[in-house]
C-alpha cells in the first residue's frame, strides 16, 4: 500500500501580515497533482492530513473554501484521511463527517479513538488509526478508565490512546498498523512557527510511546524528519508544505510517499514541494543593502546594523526589495547589559541605571556628557526632595 502523508496546512495563516492564501492554494495544488499524477506511475491508496488543516479555530472563509475544493480534488483519486490538530476546532472541522463518503474520513471525536479505517485488500489489509488533537485537559476525562481522570500530561493521553490502537489491532491479525498522531514527540526539532501544546511545563510524548504501530504520520512540527525510537515503528513528520516562518528558511518542504509492504519495514520518500515564493535574511547597513543585487521577489527580513538609525528606512528598503515583511534594528557594537543590571534597583548606582536605559533605547554606550546632565538633575532632584 501506498500512503502520501502531509500535515500542518494552516490554512488561513498570515506572515507578518501577508495573506498566505494564495500560496497555500499554490502548494495544495502540487500535494493533488502528486497524487492525481503519480511520478512513478504507482497510485496513492490514501492521502493522511495529520491534523492543523486550519491555523485557527475558526477559520477565515476563505480557508474554509480551499479546504473544502482540495478535498474534493483528492477524494477523486484516493481516500483521504484527516485528523485535527491543536490549532483546529475538533467540532467544526469534523461537521458533516457522518455525512462523508467512504473516500473521506474526518477524525476528531475523541470517542473514535481506537477505531481504525480500514483499507487494503484482504491478502494485505492496513488498518489506519486516526488520533485527534490529545489536549490532555480533555482527553483525560475521555480516555480514562472507570470514569477516573488520567494525570494531566501529553505521555499520559497518548499512552492511553495507544493502548486502544494495540487493543483493537490484537483482534485483527495479518493488519498493518498505521497511526495518525499530532503531537510533539521526544527527540524532534521544533521551530518559531508552532504553537506550544506544554501542560504543566511538558510538551512531548516518548516516541516507544508508539510501539507496536509500523508507521506513524506526524504532525505538529513544522520540519520533515523521523524520530528516533527503540522499537520497531518508523515515526516520520513530513512537515508543513509551507514556510510559515523565517526560522523555517533552510527547511526543504515536502510530503512523504509511504511504502508498506505487506510485510517488513516501511519506507519514506519525502517528495520536494516548490515553495511559490522563496524567503531570505538579509543582515547590515542601509547603504550596503540598497545595493545588494536580487531578492526582489524574495520574502525579506532585514537587520540593520547601522549605529544611528537611518531616515525613512523602511520606506527606502520597500522600494528596492517590494516583498520586504520584517525589519529589526541591531546597531553594530550594541553595548552589552551593564552586570549591574543582575542587581536589584533598589542596590545600584543612579548613574548606572542611566548609563542601562540610555544603551538599552538608543542601542549604543552612554555618552559622558549625558551621564553627567543626568548626575546633575539627579543631585539637584534629590536636594529638592531633602528640603522639602
């Protein structure tokens, strides 16, 4: 069987104010010609959404419009399962999922886990569970046993959903097992793109948490990779299809084709997804970035390293660079925090308190002259206040 596992479409997202939509409509467009048109001729069986098809819960529109066309644009060629994420509305994603075709299955009632979606034929049958968002605040009141809540914490939630997944696998012997988790599992490299999901200071769950399963399609974090782990499941994230952040710049987007032969491991193929707009960091003066040559369809973000700050600067790097989205002052030589900054206020010289303020706004050391003008009002202040 073969499995094209996506996630993290956030759909509805902005970058530093820009309307993605047209972008993500973009990206989507690849993910459906991938499995309308398979490269190698080999068709996809099921197309895995695992979970944050939406960037919020409730979702713009016109989100909701492209969701709604590129599940159509799949279904006509391949069954497509779709779980919810942390930044989704379980509820309104899941609406009308009773109501669906066998070719889409929505899973976000936390009463379904442990109940798989069965695909394959019989001499090599796969069953696929579909975890919704685990928010341990919820879920361990569904998934406790004997009407007794679980400890609060992601281990705890998803141990006990696997529970379920290995119980219900028990009574299907030959099955494959495929499971669909949206969590942040030990070991993966997270960036400043994802919302944290910590309870009680903890976010993750141990990847042998998944034992027993033979792949599992992640979602959650925003970069591909596969955790590592001591048992027999291979664990993978394809990642967001995206960049949603410039912390995800070296990040090469992708989705996974997922091989799993009816017996032995399976196998991963991340398949590159062209990005509709490509993202740069540029670092230094105003003079020597208006001259630098290109990224004039690049997403910017620029530092400027001038010591003053320039006139007009975010104007003036618009009209060069017209995709420019952040800006952010670093003045060569910033002067470093003073140790007396560690020392309460109440203990520190006035005198040094100015030099902190003044270095920390402007950027640069404090000038003798304007420590001394500070001295003196100072002195003068505390005079006043010893005669009266």
């Amino acid at each position: 069987m073969r499995l094209l596992h996506t996630s993290d479409w956030h759909l509805g997202r902005t970058l530093h104010g820009v309307d993605l939509l047209d972008a993500q409509a973009a990206v989507l467009g690849e993910i459906v010609r991938l499995v309308a048109e398979p490269p190698d001729g080999i068709a996809v069986d099921a197309v895995i959404v695992a979970g944050d098809v939406y960037d919020r819960a409730v979702p713009p529109v016109e989100a909701v419009a492209l969701f709604a066309r590129t599940l159509a644009e799949l279904a006509a060629h391949s069954t497509v399962i779709v779980s919810s994420g942390n930044h989704d509305s379980a509820i309104r994603l899941g609406f009308g999922s009773r109501l669906f075709t066998d070719r889409i299955r929505l899973r976000t009632d936390l009463a379904e886990v442990g109940t798989p979606v069965l695909l394959g034929p019989a001499e090599a049958p796969v069953a696929i569970y579909p975890l919704p968002y685990l928010d341990p605040d919820s879920a361990r009141l569904a998934l406790g046993a004997d009407g007794e809540p679980l400890a609060r914490s992601h281990q705890a939630v998803m141990s006990a959903a696997m529970d379920r997944v290995r119980a219900d696998l028990a009574g299907r012997p030959g099955h494959r097992c495929v499971v669909v988790a949206h969590a942040f599992v030990v070991g993966g490299l997270a960036s400043d793109s994802e919302r944290s999901i910590a309870v009680g200071g903890v976010d993750s769950v141990a990847a042998d948490t998944f034992a027993g399963a033979d792949y599992v399609a992640l979602g959650h974090l925003h970069g591909a990779q596969q955790p590592r782990t001591a048992t027999d499941a291979v664990l993978a994230y394809s990642g967001s299809p995206l960049r949603y952040s410039f912390s995800e710049l070296g990040h090469t987007k992708s989705v996974n084709l997922v091989d799993l032969p009816p017996a032995g491991r399976a196998t991963v193929t991340a398949v590159p997804l062209a990005q509709p707009r490509e993202m740069a960091v540029l670092t230094g003066t105003l003079a020597e970035l208006l001259a630098v040559d290109g990224y004039t369809e690049h997403w910017l973000s620029v530092t400027l390293t001038d010591r003053a700050r320039p006139d007009r600067p975010i104007d003036r790097l618009r009209a060069r660079f017209p995709q420019l989205l952040h800006v952010e002052f670093a003045p060569a030589g910033l002067a470093p925090a003073y140790p007396s900054a560690q020392l309460p206020v109440t203990e520190r010289n006035p005198r040094e308190l100015a030099a902190d303020f003044i270095a920390h706004v402007t950027g640069l050391p404090a000038a003798a002259d304007e420590l001394e003008l500070f001295a003196q009002a100072y002195d003068t202040a505390l005079a006043e206040a010893s005669a009266g």
